[in-house]
C-alpha cells in the first residue's frame, strides 16, 4: 500500500513538473532570468540568443519590471542586456536604452548604480535626449549619492546641468572631491576658470605612479588644451618616477610611457598605435620618440571630444 501511495505521489510530481514548465520555457527572455533567480549563473549563449531576437524597444518592455527586482543579480543582468542592446542598436535604440539604463541611478546598490554609470560612458553625446539629461539634472545636487562622481563626469561628458554643479560648488563645506570633480565637469563644458583650478592642483602634486593612473586621467577627461598640454609636457622628462606595470621589473621607469596610452584615444592622428589591453605596440623607447617629434612639430594638434 505504502509503494503504491509513493508511486501515485511520483506520478502528481512529474505532472506538476511538467504543468508548471511551459509557464517559462514559452519565453526564452522569462525562462532565462527565472533559472538565474534560482541559480545565480550566467549563460553567455542565451544573452546573445536573447540580445539577437529582440529590438532594444521589445527587450526593454519585456524585462522592465526586472529593473526594480528585489534581488541585485537580477537588476544587474537586467541593466547589463539594456547596455549590450542598446550599444548594437541605431541612435534611437541607443537613446531607448539610456533612459532606461538611467533608472538604476535610484538602486538601492552602490555598486550597481556604479556599474550603470560606466556603461553609459560607452554611449554617445547625442544618445541622451532632453528626458534623460532630466533625470541627470534631478540627481546633480545629491551629493551623498553613490558614485557621485562618475554621474558629476557623465553630466559634464554630455553638456547638461551646468547651473546645478555651479550650485554643488556653492554649497558649504563641499568636500574636497566634490569639488575635484564637479570642476572637472564644469571644465568639459568650457568653464575656463575650472580648468585653471584643476591644472594648478596638479602642478602640486608630485610626478609618479598615483598622479599617472588616477589624476592625469580626469584632466584628460576635460578635453581642454591647457591640461592636454601639462599631460604632454611631461612626455619630454627622461625622470624614471612611476614604477613599471610588469611585476618582473623592479627598478622605476619614465612615466611618460604610462601617459602615451592615456593621451592616444583623444588626440586626432596620433602617431602610435595602442593595443587592445592599452599597452603601446613596438618598442617603448621608440614610441616615445616618435610621440615627442610627432607633438614638437603638431603644437596645434586637434583632442577628439566625441568620446567619454
């Protein structure tokens, strides 16, 4: 009696299994992000199915409601499909995709609203129409946000809300980085009197491996001629100061081959080819010579502003 009751048991459970599946297999987009709420695993080849079925218009209906799910892998992977559709699709799609990649500007996750904020670096200027500067102007003021700064950037980045960061900088005791990088947007936006703000705090600052990879970077985010120039001039000191980047080479190297890769994605024409991991192609010493003669004779070079 007691077999029989487990096999009809048996027989309920693999009907119920079965009634309940199609519920999710029908749609490839639901299926996916269910089996990633219960596993927590990725699956590289459904996103590229998924990403390549739809429109970024019918993949953004469709997973709208996981933009504000309760758990964060799932508001990530949602976010993350937005990004990858909308960085494949037409100016209009793209401009779809950052409206929508913008609501994760209220995350309750640090680090998701962080991840969100860098992927809209990847789009255009002209991606973001009047309704998505709105939502960037509404969180200028916010200073205690998450990731501030990568949103201050994103604002100077696309041209908007200069009378809200002029606000920021108006406000009592700002700490010092906000005030590092609101000026810097205020700076890609034109500001001449930021710029000069930004350039004299880093003429102060000591050449070395700290100034290369986390100061020279904003100055070259301003896009502005007077702090390309500073990056340039210290192309043509032979002072071994940053440490290298391979771990088999102990003694201290010329910054000035850390700069090249940070100056050639924003200078029009520039003379040496960077690699796909952002190292200099060929040899170093030579690199630096042709990148010193290259400047020496084009003062007048033209900085690209249609990237981040």
């Amino acid at each position: 009696m007691t077999e029989k009751v487990h096999h009809i048991a048996y027989i309920i459970c693999v009907l119920l299994f079965i009634a309940w599946r199609p519920a999710y297999a029908a749609d490839e987009t639901i299926s996916y992000f269910e089996n990633l709420r219960l596993s927590r695993l990725s699956d590289h080849a459904v996103e590229q199915s998924i990403l390549k079925k739809h429109t970024i218009e019918q993949l953004a209906k469709k997973i709208s409601h996981y933009y504000t799910d309760t758990l964060t892998v799932i508001r990530q992977k949602a976010f993350y499909l937005t990004y990858k559709k909308g960085l494949q699709s037409a100016h209009s799609g793209r401009t779809v995709a950052v409206r929508h990649l913008l609501i994760a500007c209220n995350d309750a996750d640090g680090g998701v609203i962080g991840q969100v904020l860098r992927y809209l670096q990847e789009f255009s200027a002209e991606d973001f129409d009047d309704a998505c500067k709105i939502m960037i102007n509404s969180k200028i003021s916010q200073t205690r946000m998450s990731h501030y700064k990568e949103l201050a950037l994103l604002a100077g980045y696309i041209h908007t809300g200069m009378k809200d960061l002029q606000g920021v900088l108006m406000k009592p005791n700002l700490p010092v980085q906000h005030r590092w990088c609101v000026s810097l947007a205020l700076s890609r936006m034109g500001n001449a009197t930021q710029t000069e703000w930004c350039l004299n705090r880093v003429k102060k600052a000591p050449v070395n491996s700290d100034l290369v990879a986390y100061i020279l970077p904003d100055l070259v985010y301003t896009r502005q001629k007077e702090a390309i120039d500073y990056c340039v001039n210290l192309l043509n000191s032979d002072a071994k100061l940053c440490e290298s980047q391979n771990p088999d080479i102990s003694e201290k190297i010329n910054c000035a081959y850390l700069i090249i890769p940070l100056l050639a994605p924003v200078i029009a024409d520039f003379p040496v080819a960077i690699d796909a991991l952002g190292d200099i192609e060929g040899d170093y010493t030579q690199a630096l010579q042709k990148v010193r003669n290259w400047f020496s004779v084009n003062k007048e070079y033209t900085i690209l502003q249609t990237t981040f």
